[in-house]
C-alpha cells in the first residue's frame, strides 16, 4: 500500500490501539503512515496518547516526525520525554528548526534545550538566538559548505565530499575569499558537469542574490519566491558569509506569515498549534478580543442612526434599505482590503503605490456601485416608488465606492505607519464602512428628497 492510498480512518484505529495497549499494533500502524501524517496525528492526540505513540517509533523516524511538528507541539513532545531519548531529538535537529521551535518555548524548556547539546551545537544554537526576532539569521541554517574562490573545480568537489553530509543543503554552494567576505555562488550540478581542473572563479556567479542577517525573514522568503533560487546566502554588515536560508526554511516563515495574516484579516487573533488540538475556550480566548472590539466600533452605527432620527420619522421606508446599503458597502470594502494586503504580501504594491491604489480601487467601486444601484433602481421602485429608489441608487454608488477606497488604502497607511496591514481587517473595515455608510445615505436621503 502505497503512502497516498492510506485511509482517512487510520488515525482513529492508532487511537483504538493505544487504548487497548497494543502497542505493536499502533507500531504497525505508524510504520505504515509517512511522517507528515503521523505528525499531524500526533497533533490531534492528548500530551499522553502523543508521547506513548512517538515513542514507538524509530531513531530516524522520530527526528523526521519530530520535525514536521509545529513548535508548540515540539515543545510538548520534549517535556514528556526522558533525558536520553531528549538529547537525541535536541541534538539530531538542525540548528535553525531548534532555533525555531525555541522561539516561543518556556525559559525551563529553553533552559533543558540547550543544557542537552553538545558544546558545537549549543554554539551554533546560541549564535542564531542571537539575532532578532523575525530576521533572517533565526531562520538560516549556519552549515554549509563555502568553497573558496581561488581552487579548481575538482579541489571543490572534494571538499564537498568532505564537508557535505554535515551541511543541510549542497545544491546551492557558497563561494567567499579568504577574509569569508561572499564572492558569489555555483550550482553543484555545474562542478558535477564541468571539467575538475577548470578554475572555480569560471563557475561562480558572481551578481546572485543575498540578504543580510538582520533582515525580514519574510521579505527574504519572499524573494526566493519570486526569483526562484533553492537557497539564498545570508551575510553579515560587512559582506562576510554566515549562512543560508534554505527554500523548505522560506516556506515555512511564508506559511507562518500567511496563517498571521488570515488570522488577523478575519478579526481572530493569531495562534500557534493543531486546530484540532484548541479547546473551545482557547479559540474563544484568541477571538473575543477582536469581537469586543468590533463590538464597540459597532456602535457608531447605533449613533449616526440616532442623529438621523428626524429624517426617518419624515420618510419610515428609509429604513427598509438599510440592512442593503451597509451589507453591500462593507461586502464592497472587504474586498478590497483582502485584495490589498494580499497585493502587499506577495509584493506587487509598494507603499508609494498609494495613490494609483487608491485611484484604481475608487474607480472599481464606483463601476461596481453603478451596477448594483441599476437592480436596486428597479426592485425600489415596484417596492416604494421611484423617489426612494433614486436615492438607494445613488447612494449605493457613492457608498460602493467609498467603500473600495477605504478598503484598498487602509492597508497601505497602516504599512506606511508600520503596522501589520494584516491588522487592518475585513471586519474592520466592514464596521467602518457601516457607519460612514449610513451617514452618506441619509445624507443623499435629504438632498434628493428635500427634506
């Protein structure tokens, strides 16, 4: 049976043998399972059930299980296992994945971490914490393999062959002077394929991407991204080599700032672990605040119709199209936030972008007002007559595209004031809109109605 053909109901027969206490069985079924699978069962399970199927597992398939855990439940893992079988997982990871599910972790489990490894690896550990929080030196891997510029091509390879199984990558190879000062890099499938006494210098390309230590982790995720390469050269503040980020590595620091943002962008906040895993009070907890606040905002909506009271007591069927107008502007302004923070994570708008944002989305919304106001036009008017009609029009093109404007520039102010734009929710700009929406509508209601 192949990994793909694994049915959906393992994980209920491996919780089924670990009550029974069949340990072989579960044995059986985890050795069966790849261990991504395993590791998101192990996710779902309670810290006991967790431990007692992990530790059926093998040396090698424990690290790679062990691996594919967020850190959450790394560090969860670790506090239910003895010493020894503790060293050996702390000490088999690779220093930025350490480093990584150290982020977050109690000081006592940082404290064990760290007393467990061995005095090379603790070094290279200690060496990455180092660096500040989101930059690219938490996330890079400092084993690799710099070759230096002035050998051939054979001399290189043989130092790959030397130094390779210790590294976590050899396909991209950096290649620095005799001060460590980055020079360029080469593929490893160009020294495998070029002749062993050319001149290394002819291989190295010399104009490849590098980022610095300090930078953003995502912005250098980002950028392998759009350009491709499998792995990028991280430097120091005087150009010398200290590691590189790895493309599984930039993957995961762009999953992590996705799962932020659509966190944030659906009102919640962000957090770490199994969905499965939460309880209902910790999803509660994660988005009670956003609710309140939204909540509170709210209730602009309550006072703006308050001061319109005098207008609604002259026409009452103003009323009936309120639910309408503010459902369709904040819908109108959700849009265009979720498209603009999206265009600003993915880099295709900058910040000084603003303006074409603002006119282009002002544009969208006024075209988008415009067709909705013509179905409005006609069901108003076989409702409440054509009086009432022309105003839910009207209004609906103003409040449309009022609504995309808010909604594409908001991202962008909040990037400019260095705020997450992620922060600048839907549900934010819903609430938002909502209020100045009535607003325009009344507003609109006296100038075509005269009253």
């Amino acid at each position: 049976m192949t990994y793909t053909q694994l049915p959906d109901e393992m994980p209920t027969e491996l919780l089924d043998a670990l009550e029974r206490h069949d340990l072989r069985d579960a044995q059986h079924l985890l050795g069966r399972r790849p261990p991504h699978l395993i590791a998101d069962d192990l996710a779902r399970m309670d810290a006991v059930d967790a431990v007692v199927a992990f530790r059926l597992l093998g040396k090698d398939q424990a690290i790679e299980v062990f691996e594919e855990l967020a850190p959450v439940d790394q560090q969860a893992m670790l506090m239910g296992l003895r010493d020894t079988a503790f060293r050996d997982l702390v000490e088999n990871l690779d220093p930025d994945d350490r480093v990584r599910m150290l982020r977050e972790a109690p000081a006592k489990v940082v404290r064990r971490v760290l007393a467990g490894l061995s005095a090379h690896e603790r070094r290279m550990t200690a060496a990455l914490l180092g660096y500040p929080e989101g930059s690219v030196g938490r996330c890079m891997t400092p084993e690799v393999v710099p070759l230096e510029v002035d050998v051939t091509v054979g001399q290189s390879l043989d130092r790959v062959r030397l130094r390779g199984a210790d590294a976590e990558t050899v396909y991209t190879l950096p290649v620095v002077d005799r001060g460590r000062r980055l020079t360029g890099v080469v593929a490893l499938r160009d020294l495998v394929l070029s002749s062993p006494d050319d001149a290394l210098a002819d291989h190295v390309v010399t104009d490849a991407l590098r980022v610095h230590a300090a930078e953003p982790a995502e912005d250098a995720a980002r950028l392998m991204r759009e350009t491709n390469v499998l792995a990028l050269p991280v430097v120091d503040s005087e150009e010398r080599l200290v590691g590189l980020l790895t493309i599984d590595d930039a993957v995961e620091v762009i999953e992590e700032a996705d799962t932020e943002d659509v966190a944030r962008q659906s009102g919640s906040a962000p957090w770490t672990g199994h969905y499965m895993a939460a309880t209902v009070w910790q999803l509660a907890r994660y988005r009670i605040v956003w609710l309140l606040f939204l909540l509170l905002a709210a209730t602009l909506t309550v006072t703006v119709t308050e001061a319109f009271e005098s207008t609604l007591d002259k026409v009452t069927q103003l009323a009936m199209f309120i639910p309408l107008l503010i459902g369709t502007g904040g819908n109108a302004g959700a849009q265009a936030a979720t498209a603009a923070v999206r265009a600003l994570a993915v880099g295709e708008v900058r910040v000084f972008d603003l303006p074409a944002v603002v006119w282009r989305e002002c544009r969208s919304g006024l075209v988008l007002g415009a067709m909705l106001a013509g179905l409005a036009m006609v069901l108003g008017t076989l409702f409440v007559g054509v009086h009432i009609a022309v105003v839910v029009g009207v209004a609906l093109v103003i409040i449309c595209g009022w609504a995309a404007t808010v909604g594409g520039a908001m991202p962008l102010l909040a990037k400019r004031l260095n705020i997450d734009p992620a922060v600048v929710s839907a549900p934010m700009v819903t609430t938002l809109v909502d209020a100045t929406g009535l607003v325009i509508y009344f507003l609109t209601a006296r100038v075509v109605l005269g009253i």
